[in-house]
C-alpha cells in the first residue's frame, strides 16, 4: 500500500527536493500542489516519471487565496478519487519585502501573514477529512523570537512576523489535535529559488557577516535531513521546531 504525501511549492526549491526524493522510495504517491501550472518549475515536475509503483499528481494551489486548498483536495478526492493523505507538508512561502523594520510597508506584512501563516492553517483545515498522521509546517528561525540577534543582518521583519505566526499556530494545533503528528521544520540556509530572488540583499548580508557563507548547506543534504525527521516524527516531538539536522529550535 502507497504512503501518500501532500506537498505544497512542490515544484521548487525545498519542495522539489522533497517532491523527488519521496518519488525514488518504492510505494509512495505524491499530490503536489503549486500555485502555477505554466510555470517551467511545474512544467519540469510534469515531466518526472515515477516509477512503477508511485504516482504523482499535480494540482494549482495559492496560498494566498481563499478557498484554494478546498478547491485543491476536493478536486483531489472528486477527480483523482484520493480520499487519505498520510504525511502533509506545507511548505509553500513567500519572503515578502525586506528593509528595516520601521521602513516596511504594512502591505508587505499582511502579504507575508496571508501565505505563510494564514495559508498553512487553510490547508491544515482543509486536510482534515484526508485523515492525515502527519503534519509538518516548514517554517524558519528568523521566525524564533529568541534568535532575533543572531538574524539581525535578515531584514526581513514581514517573513519573521508570518514565521513566528506560523510556529504558534502549529503548536496550538498540535495541542488541540493530539492525535496528530504536527511539527515546525526549519532548513536553515540553503540557496534555492526563493533565496536567489533576492540575491542583492544576500550579498549585502554576506558582506556584513562572511561566516554565513559556511552556514549554507547543499539542498540534497538538507532534504535528506528533513525527510528523515519527517519519517520519525512522533507524538513526543509533536509541537517541536527542529532544524534539517534534528537540532531543536528554541522559539
């Protein structure tokens, strides 16, 4: 029987990473949501062919909008007669703009709230009737409060607001829903598509602190990291924030 997960920005990124390493276990299937289906990213994932004993199924999502993730999994269930999921990770985000803290547009921060914090609730809610065991939340240090310091070079107020945001919504849900399984997962700093968007502030950052530059790691590596602790969630780490290594993340 296939394990079944539910991926959403499964098309870049940490979710394309995820998307096909799940993809060359035997058995499993994988739904992946991503907010354009012309986009050359979902294009590419399109194309992957799984094998003999996977599937993969591709679906649009927006975090941003209302109503999508209950379009996306009734489509799910209607459709493609999906009626179980067994793992969800929602990590679809946006790092919104950044600047100083008092220079940052309200816009800015509401946006960052509606994907990253306000968008993975949706999705909790609307997953509930596929019963799922698991449900990890990819979210991020600079949304800790107590490693405010150590991120100061960031800049980027909007993100931490909606992270932060994120880490207490999942750890009230997992208070109210025992029965589950829910995490915060951090990667930590890894380049990917996101972070090139704003590759002028990561080389201002670096030149403020070259030590960052050790700080990232391989994509591979971190998503090899992060599907094992997402293979051995349990209920005792349940309402935790863990990085890619299985360090806990004070928050």
């Amino acid at each position: 029987m296939s394990t079944v997960y539910l991926i959403t920005g499964a098309n870049r990124g940490i979710g394309r990473g995820l998307t096909d390493l799940i993809l060359s276990r035997p058995n499993t299937s994988v739904v992946a949501l991503v907010r354009d289906l012309d986009h050359e990213t979902s294009k590419s994932l399109a194309s992957t062919t799984p094998g003999a004993s996977n599937t993969l199924t591709i679906l649009p999502y927006d975090a941003k909008q209302p109503g999508s993730a209950e379009t996306a999994i009734s489509t799910l269930r209607k459709t493609h007669g999906i009626t179980h999921v067994d793992v969800v990770i929602a990590n679809a985000g946006t790092l919104s703009k950044r600047g100083p803290t008092v220079d940052t547009p309200a816009e800015a921060i509401l946006e960052a709230v509606d994907v990253n914090t306000v968008g993975p609730l949706q999705l909790f809610r609307a997953c509930l009737p596929l019963g799922p065991a698991k449900f990890i939340a990819i979210s991020s240090a600079i949304g800790s409060t107590t490693q405010i310091p150590q991120h100061a070079h960031s800049q980027t107020v909007a993100y931490g607001i909606s992270k932060a945001g994120l880490n207490h919504a999942m750890r009230k849900l997992s208070v109210e829903y025992p029965d589950m399984v829910i995490e915060m997962l951090t990667p930590g700093p890894v380049m990917t598509d996101l972070t090139r968007e704003y590759k002028s502030f990561m080389e201002e950052a670096l030149k403020k602190n070259p030590t960052l530059a050790d700080r990232f790691v391989p994509i591979d590596k971190v998503c090899n990291g992060l599907l094992g602790l997402i293979d051995s969630a349990s209920k005792e780490t349940s309402g935790g924030f863990r990085d890619w290594s299985g360090q806990v993340v004070p928050f």
